[in-house]
C-alpha cells in the first residue's frame, strides 16, 4: 500500500491496541513495536521479513509470537495478508477503503501495486453477469518486474 501518514499510522497503531484490550490480550513492547514495523513499512513484508527488522531494532521475539501477532493484526482489521503463492504470507497495513491489485514479480518477489477505476467498476459488472453477489475481490497478476527483464535481455542495452 501507499505509504501511510504519521497520522493514520498512528491511528491504526491505536486500533490494535484496543483490539487487544477488548480481547484481553496484553499490549507488550514487542507487539507494538511489530505492528509499528508493519504500518510504517509501506511494503508488503514477510514474517521472516519482519523477525530481521526487529533484530535490527535489537529484539529478539520468537516465532511463535510473530505469528500469533501477525494474526492479531489482520483480525483486528488493520493489516491485510496476501498468499503471493510463494510459500509464505505477506503483511501490509489496511490502507482505508480504496483497494489497490498487486503486480507480483515471481522471480525477485517484488510487489507493485496499481488502482484502476476501470477495473474497479468491472469486476461487480462481471459478478452480477454471473448471478453473484460480490463482497471483496483481490487481483494479483504475475510475471517478470522491469528490472527482471532488463536481466533477461543480458547485457544488450
Ligand atoms: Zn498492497
Ligand atoms: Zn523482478
């Protein structure tokens, strides 16, 4: 997603807390400061991805509960996960209402996003062909990033 601002960072770093509360769970140092790397990071981060910067912040937080935090997170609605098919989830922050597609590059992993207006009106046209009643959608298309390209021509330009 789109970098958030210091405020809306903020904001959702507030949510999280209070869905912790509501749900007994205790707010730690730790999981602040996980979340705090997922809603400022304006990526979309693995777990493994995630236990790095913490060590760079000098934390050592076991796995399990990067995990059972991750999952707090998405249930509490402030960050969405993706299976990019590659054997492991990413994280981004919930940027708001206005969705965004992925652009998945399957030999660096990296992720672009793009919004298309003409694609947004699209898809409910296309599901109300079809008889169904559309909640959420998620477009992902995958292939080679520019720079992957660029490799592929080797050394021609
Ligand atoms: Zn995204
Ligand atoms: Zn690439």
């Amino acid at each position: 997603m789109a970098t958030l601002s210091r405020h809306e960072g903020e904001a959702l770093l507030e949510r999280f807390r209070r869905h912790l509360r509501d749900h007994r769970q205790p707010v730690t140092r730790q999981r602040e400061l996980l979340a705090e790397i997922v809603l400022s990071s304006g990526e979309h981060l693995s777990a493994e991805a995630i236990i790095r910067r913490l060590e760079e912040k000098g934390e050592k937080v076991g796995t399990a509960t990067v995990y059972r935090t991750l999952e707090l997170l998405v249930q509490s609605g402030v960050a969405r996960v993706h299976d990019f098919g590659e054997g492991y989830r990413r994280y981004e922050a919930m940027a708001g209402p206005d969705d965004h597609e992925h652009l998945v590059c399957v030999r660096c992993g990296r992720v672009e996003e793009f919004t298309n207006e003409r694609l947004e009106r699209m898809l409910p046209v296309i599901a109300d062909e079809h008889h169904f009643q559309p909640q959420r959608h998620r477009v992902e298309i995958f292939g080679l990033c520019q720079s992957c390209q660029r490799l592929d021509l080797g050394g021609l330009t």
